[in-house]
C-alpha cells in the first residue's frame, strides 16, 4: 500500500530531516532576508530531480512534483521559511549562530518537513495522480507578509492548485497528535500607532500644559468600548495596546506620547467598521483634553478560514495516517497567521503538529526564547504531508469520476 511505502521513506530519511532542520536554526534569517535558506533548499531540490522556480515573491521557492492530468489535478503544500528577532536562550549544540535571531516559531521544522515530504513525493512520483506543488515562502512572520509576494509572483498559477495545505508546530499538543478546526481558525491582525500630541511642561503647572500622559491613559480605557459595546454579538474580537512610550520624567509631562496595539477579528466587514471607531474614539479623546491624535492603522493579514470539505478530507487522511486517537479538535485563536491569504484565495486548510514532551522538558511556548520541539514529530509531520498530498488527489479524481 502507498501509505505504508510513505511511512516506511519518511522513516528512512528522518535523520535527515533532522540534520536539515538542525542546520536551519543554527542559520536563521529575519523576513525578506532569507537568501541563505532558500540556497539550501533549492540545493536539496536540485539533488533530488525536483524541478522549482526561486526568488518568488521574495526568497520564495515553488517547486512541482507529478504530471500534469487531464483533469489537471494540482495541490499545494507550503512551508514559512524565516525567524525571528529572538536572541535564543537554549543550550543545545545547534542553537543560533545568528546573534539575536532565532527560529522561535518552528520554520526551520516547517521547512525540513516539506523538504522531506517533497523528497517522499519524488520517490513515487509515477503513482501520482496529477501534481503536488510546493511552496517554500519567506517573510511570514511581518507585514505585509511573504504569502501576497507568492501570490502576487503567480506562485498559484501554472498550474493552479484546487487546495491548498500548511502544517504549523503546536507546543500545546504532544508528539504524535494532530489537531485540526473547520471554519474561520485565527483572526485577521491590524497594527495600530496612535500620536498624542500637546504642549508639554511642567508637571506641577497642569493649568499651563495639555496633559498627554492623561490623554494617553483615558484614550486606552475609552477604547475598550470598541469590543465591549460596538462588536456584533457572535463576533471574537480584540483590542490590546502593548507599547506606551511617555518620554517625560517625575515633574515633566511630555508634549508626545506613542501608543501602539492590535486589534483581531473574524469578520471583515466589522474589521472596518472597528478601525473607524478607534480613529473617533481617539480624535475626540484628544480633542476633550486639547491635545490631537494622530492615528496610523496597519491593515495586516486577513482572518484564516479553513474550508470545510478541504479540512474534512485532511482531517480524513490524517485519521488513515496516524489513527483517530492521536487527531484532535482545536479551538480557535485570536493569533494570526499570513497563509490567511492563501485561504481568502482558494479552498485552504492550515492545521497543527504536537511537537511537545514534558518527559523531555520540551514545553516553551512558541516565539520564546527556549522555543524547541521534540525532533520526532517531523518524522510524523513529513509523512503525513505527502500523504496528504496523495489522498487530495485521489479524492479530487474519485470526485471527477462521479
């Protein structure tokens, strides 16, 4: 059977998947800067006989695997290739040699997984039923996000793909399990920099000054209204603000004050209409007191949708590969992740791998420090990607056939 000769290749190369994974995060590379780990991916390609495009959108690669059918049959796989500006605090012999950066997200696995689904595929390549594409994407970790560069590159044409798939690293879950959820999974990410200015002076003068610490302070309580009184009932939604810089001292109110937060959704619609409420609630906060503010809101990526008869059949092959005990339900996060473009594009599904072990002391949060996964996950992860490609494709002709 293909799914055994699947298990069997994925644990044949696993110590390779580790040795790949395991040179990725000694050489970690921020967004848009991934030059050297996309070489390392087209040499492995290039090794293999798998034909592939670079520099797409960025340092993307898209590679393809199979032969074109008549009812052109095409999936996509896709792995995050950068990391993060984390200076990494474990003690393994592989840690980061990048001073400051780190793969504190799992990309380095993200990568080494495709690469060996990727080598999987290759090997049986003739029993395909149409083609598996394969997209190596940069820059997922900051605006505008490497996925539009992809996309924006045509890295979904030519063939075009009826479904795309992407696996992410779950510390939350243990090694071994798997975990998927249908519908709208994380939420849309918009950054917002609000500038309150006014005339500074004197702390102990407050008649002869316009207050902009004050302002600063009611404008963030005011803003909890966005949630709390305008959004749709039905509708997750947050509004956190992470960074206050007031530059003043004891007896000294600033004449600026920076506040930067984020808001998250799952409806775009209200997306809109809440960054419109946070530009009023802002100006009128500041006009109360006599300051002005100045507000800047970064549109980010969109909010995820897993597409239900695309995370059905995932969910169903991954049920064939590692049996239904170790395939769990996820709840849905207020995180946000830029393969929510592919997924506003096309049928998509972005699911998780438990990559924890207590036993093993393996349980820091992703884009920690001390982020690390149990390396026995990726033998799990590989295998059940290429086999993912393959029931994709035999569903879609067995569908065609009806």
């Amino acid at each position: 059977m293909l799914i055994s000769k699947i298990k069997s290749l994925a644990a044949e190369y696993h110590a390779d998947t580790i040795q790949f994974r395991r040179h990725l995060h000694s050489h970690p590379e921020l967004s848009f800067e991934e030059a050297k780990t996309a070489r390392f991916i087209s040499d492995k390609l290039n090794g293999w006989g798998i034909p592939h495009r670079t520099n797409v959108g960025g340092h993307g690669i898209v590679a393809l695997i199979g032969k074109e059918t008549p009812d052109q049959a095409c999936v996509a796989l896709r792995a995050d290739i950068d990391a993060l500006p984390i200076k990494e605090l474990n003690t393994h012999d592989f840690c980061s040699t990048n001073p400051g950066v780190m793969h504190a997200c799992g990309h380095d696995a993200h990568t080494s997984m495709l690469l060996t689904a990727a080598r999987i595929l290759k090997q049986i390549e003739p029993q395909l039923h149409g083609q598996v594409k394969l997209i190596f994407q940069p820059a997922e970790e900051k605006l505008p996000g490497g996925a539009l560069g992809i996309i924006k590159d045509g890295g979904l044409l030519n063939p075009a793909p009826f479904s795309i798939t992407g696996q992410h690293v779950f510390p939350n879950l243990e090694c071994g399990k798997v975990g998927f959820k249908s519908g709208p999974y994380m939420a849309s990410a918009d950054e917002i920099t609000i500038t309150i200015k006014g005339k500074g002076g004197h702390a102990a003068m407050p008649d002869q000054i316009n207050d902009t610490v004050l302002t600063a302070a009611q404008l963030i309580v005011n803003m909890q209204q966005v949630v709390s009184r305008f959004a749709p009932p039905g509708i997750p939604s947050v509004l956190s603000f992470g960074r206050v810089i007031a530059d003043g001292i004891f007896n000294i109110i600033p004449n600026e004050v920076l506040i930067q937060g984020t808001f998250r959704t799952f409806n775009e619609e209200w997306r809109a209409l809440a960054k419109q409420h946070i530009q009023n609630i802002a100006e009128n906060t500041a006009k109360s007191t006599g300051t002005i503010a100045e507000v800047q809101i970064e549109d980010g990526y969109p909010f995820l949708i897993n597409d239900a008869e695309t995370t059905e059949t995932a969910r169903a092959a991954a049920i064939e590969y590692m049996g239904s005990e170790n395939v769990v339900e996820l709840s849905q996060r207020m995180t946000a992740e830029d393969f929510a473009w592919y997924s506003q594009q096309m049928p998509a599904c972005f699911y998780r791998i438990g990559t924890a072990n207590i036993n093993k002391g393996i349980t820091s949060n992703l884009h920690s420090p001390t982020f690390d996964i149990d390396e026995d996950s990726m033998e799990h992860g590989s295998g059940l990607m290429a086999w993912m490609a393959v029931y994709q494709l035999r569903q879609f002709y067995q569908n065609q056939k009806k």
